[in-house]
C-alpha cells in the first residue's frame, strides 16, 4: 500500500526547517575558529608531501571532496579509505605527508586504529571532529572543531548538519591555505585545462588564430573588388590591407562594405584605400584569447588582425574561433 503523500506546503515547511538547522550548524563553526585552526593550517603549509585526507561512510564522502577541493588550489592531496589504509594502503603515506582526519564522533574504529601507525611513522595529524574530547582529536597534532548543536535529521541520525559543518570548514580551510599560497586564477587554469575557467585563462590568441595562407590580406592601392573577392574567400568578414613594408594600415569588413554602399553608387574605380577603417583593431599573439573578446564585444566587431611587434599581419581571429574553443 502506498504511503500518503504530505501536502506540499509540509514539504516546503521540512526543507525550510532543515536549511535553517543547516545555516546555523555553518554559523555556529565561526566561534569554534581557534589557534587551532592557524596550527593546522602551518601544518599543511610546511607540509614537503602532500595532504593523505581520510574518512569513513559520509565523513569519508566530505574527505574525497575536500581532497579534490585541496588538490585544485594549491595543495596537492589525495584521498585513502581508511579501512583499505589498514590493509596496504597505508603505504601511500610518507613521514613527508600531512594526514587530515575526518570524523564526527572522533572515535570511528576505521578511522583511530591509524594512530598507532601514524605516531610510528611521525606523521603530522590534523583531526576534524565534533567532538574535541574524542580520541582522535586528543591524539591529533591540530584539531578542528566542526561539532554541531543537532542533525537536520528530525531522528538525529542521518549525518545532514554534521556533514554540512564539516563541508563548510573543509572549504574553509582550502581557501585559507590557498590565499596563503598566493594562488592566482591562472594556477587554478593550470589543474583545470579543460574547463571553461581553463580554457578562457590558458588560451591565447595564436592558439586560435588564421594564419599562413587562411590570412587575408590585400596591399594598398588595390582595387575595392580585389578586396572583396579576398573576404570572400577566406570567410572571415574583412580583410587586412597593408602597405608597402607588410605592416598593417587599415582593416576592410562586411560593415565597411555596406557604408561604402551608401556612399559609391559605381564601386568600379574604388580603391580599398578610400574606404577602409584605419588603423583598425589590432592584437598581439600572446594576448589571452579572453582578451580579444573583450576587444571585439566592446567594439562591436566579430574579427580582429593579429600583428607581430612590426604591425605585420600575422593572423586573423574570429568571434566564431572563440565560440568552438570554449573561450566563450
């Protein structure tokens, strides 16, 4: 038999009260921020190795993601279930390394019969507990107090609030050791390639661009026809003109085409020269492709020329060049 379904205001009523219990569980961790904390985070800091972040059941959930949030700004760490540490694992773990423990009651069995190990090897411990008098926290070299009053959990069962916390400081921790490192966004690009982030920071402008025989170009003083059949041909929009020593004088693009419409009604004896756009927009090869966006949407045009430090053409960009990198 199915059971009753709750009307939905109830359902709304239980989310609410357990984003509330949530909210204060994180606001209750502010008063528990100690010398502790700045201990730990020593710890990590002179760390030679890398940060061993364990846990068991949804403690070890928080671990994992701590260790991946660690790992990807700045401190390099890896998870271990502590179950398996005892049997082998525990061999991934250097006296050079730091160990970070999670557990809400301080006294998971998977979780403390590393003490003796850890002590044996002289491991530096930092321990995260709700508990600050459990054995885990007595026996840890750093403890941070991630106890909370009660779990959202209407049964005070489920791990919700405590796990919460325990995110939350995790989080807070990575960011504190991160702005310590000095972490810039182009270190975080570096251990994400191939995210947006990444992409937008590590991409530049030569990574992009036409260049060779995809270039085009027309000297000064060629006929407006010549001028279009090379737009025409290398479907970017425009062209470059340049003049005699190869550096760039002026652009000529599909917008310049319909002005010069408006203003020639015989295109026969037009010269490129009468209607280009001068200079023209421009940018180096090793501008950051993010930057050429800027260039093109607050000028309102989809393609630039690429010139080397002589105002030689080199390269042209178009906006549907960011669009497939992922730049955009």
């Amino acid at each position: 038999m199915r059971q009753p379904i709750a009307p939905p205001s109830l359902l709304r009523e239980s989310a609410l009260r357990t984003l509330q219990i949530e909210q204060a569980a994180i606001g209750g961790l502010q008063a528990k921020l100690d010398e502790s904390f700045d201990r730990a985070c020593e710890l990590i800091l002179a760390c030679q190795g890398r940060v061993v972040v364990t846990g068991m059941g949804k403690s070890g959930h928080i671990a994992g993601k701590l260790a991946a949030t660690l790992a990807s700004t700045g401190t390099p760490a890896f998870f271990v279930h502590p179950g398996e540490a005892s049997h082998g694992d525990l061999g991934m773990i250097t006296r050079a390394d730091v160990v970070l423990a999670l557990s809400n009651s301080g006294e998971t069995a998977e979780v403390t019969a590393l003490l003796p190990l850890l002590k044996r090897l002289g491991t530096p411990l930092v321990s995260m507990t709700g508990r600050p008098h459990s054995t885990l926290a007595k026996h840890a070299d750093a403890h941070l107090n991630s106890g909370v009053e009660r779990e959202a959990c209407p049964l005070d069962l489920a791990p919700t609030s405590s796990t919460t916390a325990a995110l939350a400081l995790g989080d807070a921790l990575a960011v504190a050791l991160l702005e310590a490192r000095g972490f810039t966004a182009e270190d975080f690009a570096l251990s994400h390639p191939g995210g947006s982030l990444g992409k937008r920071l590590l991409l530049r402008v030569r990574d992009l661009m036409h260049d060779g025989a995809r270039l085009p170009q027309v000297p000064l003083g060629s006929p407006l026809r010549d001028a279009l059949l090379e737009i025409t041909r290398q479907g970017l929009g425009f062209t470059c003109v340049v003049d005699s020593e190869g550096r760039l004088a002026g652009v000529y693009t599909d917008g310049d085409l319909r002005r010069t419409l408006d203003q020639f009604h015989n295109l026969h004896d037009v010269l490129v020269d009468d209607v280009m756009t001068r200079p023209g927009k421009r940018i180096g090869p090793d501008i950051l492709a993010a930057e050429a966006v800027r260039i093109m949407e607050e000028s309102r045009i989809t393609a630039l020329a690429v010139v080397d430090d002589q105002q030689r053409p080199i390269g042209a960009l178009h906006m549907h060049d960011l669009l497939a990198s992922g730049v955009i």
